[in-house]
C-alpha cells in the first residue's frame, strides 16, 4: 500500500550501475518509499550467469543500495510485475507510470520517453569518474599493463620493438583485486562519452577508453580474471619517421595499395595511424575500419568499427561515400582481405595492417584469395615495420618472363616480380609451376652459367676492370681512368643487378 504524501521512487538499470541511486539515498534526496522491480534484480542475475560484468556490478550495488536503505531509513520494497519483456528500462518506465511513482534515471532517452508519458522523473546525469585503480599501474614509458589473478603485475616498458618485462609488485593480485578494477573501469565505460565498449561477450570485454584499449576476460574462457590495458606512448607524424625522400613521393603520388606488416608490438597501427593524419593533412578524405577503433586521430577522419558493421555494410558505406583513403586496421580473416580487395578494385585507395613477420609473409596471405595475376592491381606497396621503425620497403609490379633460373624460353610466363622499391633490386618472384603458386627469392639464386656470364658483361662494358664474384657480391675493381666509362653504363649496371639478383660494388685504384 501506498501512503499518502509518501514519495514513491522506481529507478532504471542506468542509475543502479553508475552508482547513483545509492548515491541519492545517502545524500538524503530520496526519501519516502524506493521501489526494485525482481524483474531488474533477474536481469542484472541473468548478464551475472552468463559472465557478465555488468550483472555482478548491478548485483553488488543493489546490495550497497539496501545498506544504504537502511542507514537512512528509506523503505524498500521488491515488487514483481509479472510481465515479461526484452527491455527492462522499459518495463520500469510502464510501472512508474502505473502506479504515479518518480522515476529515477540517468539516461537521457529514458527521461524523453518517460516525460512524453506525463511520468515524473528524476533525471541524474551520470558522474565522471577515473580509472585511478587502473592508472596507478602506468607510468611515463608503460605501454601496457597485465593484471592476472593470483600472479603479480607486470607492464611493458619502453618503446615498440625495444622493451622489457618489469614486474611492479612481488605481491600477487587477489580476484577481489581484479574484479574491484573491472567494476571501475567499467563504470567509466558507462559514464564516459569517449569510451566504447566494443566487444561484450559472456567471458570477455574489449573496451576503448580513451588512450586505453582494455581486455577484461573471465573464467571458464581464461583460467582466471585478467585485465591487459594497452596505451600508446607517443602519436608521431609520417615525418618523424624520416622517411626516404623517394618513398615519400611514391606515398604522395603513387602508392594506393598499401600494406602495413609487422610482428605483433612493432608499431604498425602507429604507422598507419600517421599515414592516415598524413593524408588527411594533405586534403584527402580519409577513413578507418578498425576492430577496436584504438587509433587517435583528427575528427574530419571517420572511424568505422567492424564490430557493429558486416562487411557488407562497410563496403556499401565504403563505395558510395568514396573516400581517397580507407585504413584497414588489423586484417586477419577471409572477409577482411575481401573487403579490401573489393573497395581497391573499386578504385578507393586502401592502406591494410597485417601481422606478419617478414615483408613477403604479408604478400603471402592474399594468395588463395585472389587470382596470382590480380596481386599487383590490388597492393602496390609493401611497408615493413621493425621496432618501430620501417625497415624495408617493396614494390610489386607484373611482367611476362622467363622465371630467374629456368632455361627453356617456353617456360616464359607472367610473373609478379616484388623489388626493393629503395635500390629497385628484384627480390622475390611469384608464379604459378603447374598447378602451383610459387614464391621464388631471387636473391641467392645462382643461374647456369651464372659467373662466366657476369664476368662475360662486365668486360664488355668495362675491359679494364677486374672482376671477381663471392656468391651474390660482385666486386668491379676499375681503374682511376675509367670513372668517366662507369657513369655512363650505370643504368645498364643496374638492369644486370636486377637480372641476376648480384649486388656489384666497386673498388678504385
């Protein structure tokens, strides 16, 4: 029953989980009779079942609620309403309004909804708060932190591709521990406009907090709560990494299918992170698809998620809004280098993120994907990042040849040469043997014939020089005099670099 003059209160997930029902309960602005619907105490007890930390969060507040409850002697009381429906916010707005009572929201849309009904509400915007449990562990080099269960803290310290392992405490973290962080950062998951809570599912959470990308997962999918907080140390432009003035070109003017390789922890999505500001600075309309979205960049720079959109829906977006530039952050399944090779095809420029741990591993996984002749029109460039920095640089490119080191010209076909876009030395070849894709390293490859033929060339073009060959090093020992002879032959010199996969060098004397 209702008393009359008593105030009666009913309030929605959203101010249970940010903590502020508990928060008005103690600050004495809710008085009278406070109403929990059991089908909000079931709910928050199905999302705990399923592993949930948003269930366990809403269970333990309801708990602080009570307490409070008491100590400020607010009457509550559980009623059940009998109905079953999806959404519980909504099934506590159609209460308040059946019985008159006030309700109590943090949530913006409940309050529209709740005032286009004539209910009363008590709208709270929700608090700011900070990750101060979680922050405590990071430092001014810290580019993670790992929390487990049982086992002490660890961070990694330094830069990409140069860091070190540093335990931060010998004393173990209890559950308690990492759950009390859990429920922190989750309450700024909600609370914060900047946050995102990408990935929620029964046993893990991937949520990007502003500078954090945070990974909470839970037992039976981990064999124990853990919480790894990724956070970049620095956002560095395209010019910091001091690029060669001719691959800057090419980035300006020729390359548009790109793609970004490394090992795990070198700094690709720093790179392409910079190669995306870059054109964006350069008047270009750029845009993101990044599973999480953890890149930092301008707001003219749309980021896309691949886990709220299919691919289809990406490549519909994609295609009719034309960007000059998509980056495509962490490609890793079929559809992934689908939709790349699609919107490429398309003609939009694509930058691609791949693990791998060499320049031609990356090339590698589109093979099986596309047709073998298709690779140059779909990737152009291949950037390889090493501790941070970008260590070799290929480009692709088709001819029809004879493969290096076969003999029988009927054996010519189309090949995909991959250079070293630096020196233009041919590096790799890649072709199809019968009904298999070969990738061929050129360098090292030792022909028939291979040294006389080398000897042969370079007395023809420099009959004065002596020439001796050490596996693929070949050094040219050419006389003060015929300096003048060297310059004009140097194309020529390269074209047999190129054909024969040798490096010349010369000595004067």
């Amino acid at each position: 029953m209702r008393e009359v003059g008593m105030e009666v209160y009913v309030p929605d997930t959203s101010v249970i989980t940010n903590g502020v029902l508990r928060k008005l309960i103690i600050e004495g602005n809710v008085k009278g009779r406070l109403v929990i619907l059991k089908e909000l105490v079931d709910y928050f007890e199905a999302l705990a079942r399923e592993g949930r930390s948003l269930g366990l969060l809403g269970l333990e507040e309801l708990r602080m609620v009570k307490v409070a409850c008491r100590s400020r002697d607010v009457e509550l009381e559980t009623v059940s309403t009998g109905r079953k429906v999806e959404d519980i916010d909504a099934l506590v707005r159609w209460y308040a309004s059946d019985i008159g009572a006030t309700l109590v929201t943090s949530s913006k849309t409940q309050q529209l909804a709740a005032e286009a009904l004539d209910v009363n509400v008590l709208y709270v915007p929700p608090p700011r708060t900070k990750l101060t449990s979680l922050e405590k562990y990071f430092g001014s080099r810290t580019m993670s932190v790992h929390l487990k269960e049982n086992a002490p803290p660890y961070a990694k310290q330094g830069r990409p591709g140069k860091w070190e392992l540093v335990r931060l405490s010998s004393t173990p973290l209890t559950r308690e521990e990492i759950e009390s962080i859990a429920e922190e950062i989750l309450e700024v998951a909600k609370t914060d406009p900047d946050a995102v809570i990408e990935v929620e599912r029964p046993n893990s959470t991937i949520i990007q907090l502003g500078d954090y990308r945070i990974i909470i997962t839970r037992p039976p999918m981990s064999d124990g709560w853990e919480i790894t907080a990724v956070k970049p140390l620095a956002r560095p432009k395209l010019e910091d990494y001091a690029l060669p003035e001719k691959l800057m070109r090419r980035l300006d003017e020729r390359a548009e299918g790109i793609l970004i390789a490394g090992a795990p922890g070198m700094g690709k999505t720093t790179f392409a992170q910079a190669l995306a500001e870059y054109y964006q600075r350069k008047n270009k309309v750029v845009k993101t698809i990044e599973s999480p979205r953890d890149m930092h960049l301008p707001a003219e720079v749309t980021q896309y998620s691949k886990i709220y959109a299919s691919p289809d829906e990406l490549h519909d977006i994609l295609l009719l809004s034309r960007p000059d530039y998509t980056v495509f952050d962490e490609m890793r399944t079929d559809a992934d280098f689908k939709l790349y090779v699609d919107l490429r095809l398309a003609g939009i420029g694509m930058v691609g993120v791949v693990h791998a741990t060499s320049a031609i591993d990356a090339l590698q996984r589109f093979i099986g994907r596309i047709d073998l002749g298709m690779i140059p029109s779909v990737v152009d460039t291949v950037i390889f990042i090493e501790e941070g920095e970008v260590r070799k640089v290929y480009e692709v490119s088709m001819t029809v040849k004879l493969p290096t080191g076969l003999r029988e010209a009927e054996l010519a076909r189309p090949v995909v040469e991959v250079r070293d876009f630096l020196n233009g030395q041919l590096e790799y070849e890649m072709y199809t043997f019968g009904e298999q894709t070969v990738v061929v390293p050129v360098r090292g490859v030792a022909t028939a014939g291979f040294e006389s033929r080398v000897k042969r060339v370079l007395s023809t073009l420099l009959p004065t020089a002596e020439v001796s060959i050490d596996g693929n090093n070949v050094t040219v020992v050419v006389p003060k005099e015929e300096l003048k002879s060297l310059k004009k032959i140097k194309r020529k010199l390269l074209r047999l670099e190129n054909e024969y996969g040798i490096t010349i060098s010369f000595k004067v004397v």
